[in-house]
C-alpha cells in the first residue's frame, strides 16, 4: 500500500467512526454508542473536573444527555486530521458544531475533539475521546423561526 493510500484509509477510519458517533449521539443511540467505544475508554470534557474511564463512565455522559430536555440535536464536524500513532492507533483532530433545541430555545455550541481511536475485535473504536467547548450561544424561543418557515422567504418583520 502507497504512504498516501494508507493516510486515505486512515482518514476515511476517522471520518466514518466520527460520523457514527455524531448520528448516534444525535439519535440519543447509547446501545449504539457502547459499540464504538473501547472497554477502557477516557472522556475528558472541558466541563468536567476529572476524565471518566472505561465505557459505563463514558456512556453515562450520552444517558445525561438522552435524559435531559433536548429535544433534537445535530452535531457535526469539520476539519478533520487522523495521524497514525507508533502503536498503530490513530490521533483525530476536529472541529465540531452542535445545535440543540430545548423547550425555551435553543443552543449552539462549537469546539473541537482530540480523540484517539484504535481496532479492537476486528473493528475502530475510540480509546479516548476529548471535548473541549469553545463556547455556546443561547437562542431563545423568540429569536427562532417557526418550524413551517421556509428558508429562503423574505426575514420576518
């Protein structure tokens, strides 16, 4: 394999787990997301005091958020770089987007992930996963347009 078909397939191993997890998380999926993460898996949000270790830990951040008052979410992530590491494992680098709609409103929040991902039991799951929150915007429910509101019609007065 060339050294730029191997950097392909490991950017195309950090995207497609990425993906996953984003749809998952949006999807409130923590059966789905138990599947993607090592047994021994770090959290680290910058929220937190303290890393969570091993899967339970990791998954009772995505029960919270299952349980809590959002109503719809979509993450989505950007700018994304995976470079192998001595041990075979990946470093992935990117930058994220998520939008939540809560009863009152809603919330932007935008940051980035420092993730490591590595193949346990013939397939990639996270080893580590990094969150750290840039900030957040509040949206309150006036400020939001109604959900039959066309995108492209003239702004509301």
């Amino acid at each position: 394999m060339t050294e730029i078909t191997a950097e392909m397939l490991q950017h195309f191993r950090a995207h497609q787990l990425l993906t996953a997890y984003t749809r998952m998380v949006d999807a409130k999926d923590v059966e789905g997301l138990s599947a993607i993460a090592h047994p021994d898996i770090v959290l680290v949000r910058s929220a937190d005091g303290a890393p969570r270790a091993g899967r339970e830990a990791f998954l009772g951040l995505y029960r919270d958020f299952a349980q809590s008052d959002v109503q719809a979410s979509q993450h989505m992530t950007t700018n994304l770089s995976a470079t192998e590491l001595e041990d075979g494992s990946l470093a992935v680098a990117a930058r994220f987007l998520a939008i939540t709609t809560h009863p009152d409103g809603a919330r932007a929040t935008w940051g980035r992930y420092d993730d490591e991902i590595a193949e346990h039991d013939g397939k990639w799951v996270f080893t580590a996963k990094r969150i750290t929150v840039t900030r957040t915007a509040l949206v309150g429910e006036d400020m939001l347009a109604p959900l039959n509101a066309s995108s492209f019609d003239p702004m509301p007065s």
